[in-house]
C-alpha cells in the first residue's frame, strides 16, 4: 500500500514538474502537439495545432506584445521585448554598418571570434557583408563561417570570390553549440530578417502566402473576408466554428492591445505582424533550436544541457538584427517593404549585398527559397533521432516526448484540454 501510494505520488510530482517547466518554457515546439494526443475532444486544442503549419519556418509562436492565449500560456522573453515602434531616418545599409562595427568591437573587447552562420540566402549573406566590408582586411581571420555544401550551392558565386582560401570554415555538423563555443566565439545569423521584411515567399507550398498576395493585400483593409487560410488539414478537420475568423481575431486582439490597427491596416501589413510579433522570439534563438540536437563530446545530448541565464543574455545582445534600430527601420519602411512583385523583396538587403559583390545576376534573380532547415543535414549524418524536444525549459533542457514516456505526454494533453481558445 506504501509503496504504491508512493509510486503514485512520484508520477503526480512528475507531471507537475513537467506542467511548471512548459508554462515557463523558452520554446514548446507545435509542430509536435498531435504526438501529445490532444486533438480529437477539444477543438480549440485542434485548431492551436494548426496555427505553426501557416507560418513558414516556426516551431514557437508567442507574442511580444499583446495577450495571445495559449494553451501553456508560457511568457515571452524580455530579452527579445519589442521596442517602441516609432518612424525613424536611419537606412538600411547605415545599420548594417553599424551593427558590424559594434559586433566587430565586442568581439576584440571580449576576445571572441565571429561566427557567422551562412547558409548562402539573402540574410545571411547580408550579415557576413557588413563584417568584410567593415572590418579591416588585414582582420578578417576573425571571422569564421559555419555552413554546409548547401550554403556553397546556393551562393557558388558568393563562396568562390569571398570565402574560399580567404575565411576560416566550419561545417555546420561539426559545430557543437555548447558553453565552451560560447565562450569561445559571437554567433551571428541571419533568421531575424524574415520579421523584419515579411513573409512575402513565393513558395508553392506556403498557402498563407499564396492567399495574401492573391487578395489585393496593399488596398483594401484587412477582415476575415479577406484573410482566408486554406490549409489541406482544415478541410480534415470538421470545427463547429470559423477557423479562419477565430485566428484572425486572435491576431488582430494583440494589434488593438498596442494600438497598431490603424498603422497595420492591410493583409500584408496583418502577415508582418505575426511574423514581427509572434515569430521574432523563436528566430532569433533558432540555433538553440536546432543546434543542439546532437550529441556533446562526452556523447551527451547537447539539448540536455542548460544554457545559463547570462550565456542567454549575451546571445541576446549579440543577435545580429536584435536591436531596436532594425526593428524600428522595418515599422518606418512598412508600407513598402512587401511589394507586388515578389521579386523585389528585401530589395534593400539585396542592393546592400550588391554593392558589396556586384553581382547583377544575384541581385536581379535571387529570390527567398524555402532553405532545408539545418536539422536536415544533421539528420543525413545520422546524429539526430527521429524527435526534438517537446519543449525546452526556462534554461534551454530539452525535454522528449519519447523519452519522457507518458507522464510528458500526458502533462501537454492536460494543457491542451483545458485550452478554452
């Protein structure tokens, strides 16, 4: 009787343990809810599951600012807190400078190297320009870019003129994001970009993208009329409400909280938001993300492992476009910064590359591409398992739904039941 009594209690404190950990979490991946179990009963459980699979890229969706309810209702990181989003003169190309010579500072006053993670697309490259272009020549072996053979095709031109024989190179699988790399280098990337510029992708799979820039998005004011997400899972699954006016009004809750329903007024201007307040958190800390799915040189996961708070504050400070600045840069230009033509977006990115390289064939053809995200190369070497974590607490430990059994799977099916929408 004891031991049972006992037993029972252990798997109680357990689930509890896990319920605390996800409501405080960094990151709970969505993509993984349908493992927990919780879709059937609840249809607003259901319906939360979705919302990842319309935003390109995103594991984590939380906002910055504004109430959006969750199921785990977990807060955001101030760290990544939105500034105040005002109009500001500064170009683009200005703060790109800038930036460089501020990261290139910090790392001689902290005697780190820059790592830059190139994947060969437009951010990333924007990123490793600002540092050849800003910091002396007779420097550059500061400088230190993580890709992979992807990265060379993507950019050949790129790779051939700038970084072959000339910058040291790592191999993204090779690269082990622990405390001692931290300790040892400043890592820059690209990701935040997209926020900035909207998701304005002409990706053939992305149909959130494909109906807004088919809706007239720049001259008439957004509604549920005009926002419409035809996603294949929702012809799956049958709600007893409008999915698509539920989202909506989810979405346009947090623009009236911070009173921007007037500034963001259009369809495009509504998919920036949810990419400038509800998907900035996760891209900024994306390689937490993914590189940390394989395994320390001990043969530990690196995911295990925590991160501590001020490793996550420096990390913080030093992403490259988390800064006001950029932000502000993005509200003052919005109403230009997702055109018709979709070959002229991050025209201002590409033109900064351009006149850096010269390269007219890139600058006039290159377009954003629905790069394989880096997990994909971790996989082909066999270091990944079939799952990432579930979640990862306030200190980056990951947690597995096939590790934790039960008591994690059924901790998230507790939070997604009592989910009210």
């Amino acid at each position: 009787m004891t031991r049972n009594f006992e037993t029972g209690t252990a798997k109680k404190l357990s689930r509890r343990f896990h319920i605390e950990n996800i409501k405080t979490s960094r990151l709970v991946d969505n993509h993984q809810l349908s493992i927990a179990g919780a879709k059937s009963k609840n249809q607003f459980a259901t319906a939360w599951s979705l919302i990842p699979r319309m935003l390109l890229g995103v594991h984590g969706n939380r906002p910055r600012v504004g109430t959006f309810n969750t199921p785990w209702n977990a807060p955001s990181n101030p760290l990544y807190a939105m500034p105040e989003l005002k109009f500001i003169p500064d170009t683009l190309s200005d703060l790109m400078d800038k930036r460089a010579i501020e990261l290139y500072n910090e790392a001689k006053n902290t005697n780190k190297r820059l790592a830059v993670m190139w994947s060969g697309g437009i951010d990333s490259t924007a990123v490793l320009v600002s540092l050849l272009k800003n910091i002396p020549s007779n420097e550059h072996d500061i400088i230190e870019v993580i890709l992979t053979t992807s990265s060379i095709y993507e950019n050949f031109i790129f790779y051939s003129k700038h970084i072959d024989k000339k910058l040291k190179q790592q191999h993204y699988v090779h690269v082990k994001l622990n405390l001692e790399f931290l300790d040892r280098y400043i890592l820059l990337h690209g990701d935040p970009a997209d926020c900035l510029f909207g998701p304005n992708m002409p990706s053939d799979n992305n149909q959130t993208v494909q109906n807004y820039q088919a809706s007239g998005s720049h001259l008439q004011p957004h509604s549920p009329d005009t926002i419409k997400v035809k996603h294949p899972l929702l012809s799956v699954y049958k709600f007893s409400f409008d999915w698509n006016e539920w989202y909506y009004n989810k979405i346009v809750h947090t623009l009236n909280e911070h009173q921007q329903q007037d500034y963001v007024s259009t369809v495009s201007d509504f998919w920036w938001w949810n990419y400038f307040n509800f998907k900035w958190e996760f891209s900024c800390q994306r390689p937490f993300f993914y590189m940390r799915l394989s395994d320390d040189k001990d043969g530990v996961p690196l995911y295990k492992k925590p991160i501590p708070e001020a490793y996550q504050r420096q990390f913080a400070k030093n992403t490259f476009f988390n800064t006001d600045k950029f932000q502000q840069w993005s509200y003052t230009n919005l109403k230009t910064l997702i055109p018709r033509d979709v070959s002229k977006h991050k025209i201002d990115v590409k033109r900064y590359v351009y006149e850096f390289d010269r390269n007219e064939i890139y600058f006039a053809t290159k377009t954003k591409v629905g790069t394989k995200s880096p997990s994909w190369a971790l996989q082909g070497t066999s270091l990944l398992e079939n799952d990432s974590p579930f979640y990862y607490d306030k200190d980056w430990i990951g947690y597995k739904m096939s590790k934790e059994t039960a008591l994690l799977r059924a901790s998230a099916r507790m939070l997604m039941d009592r989910y009210a929408g």
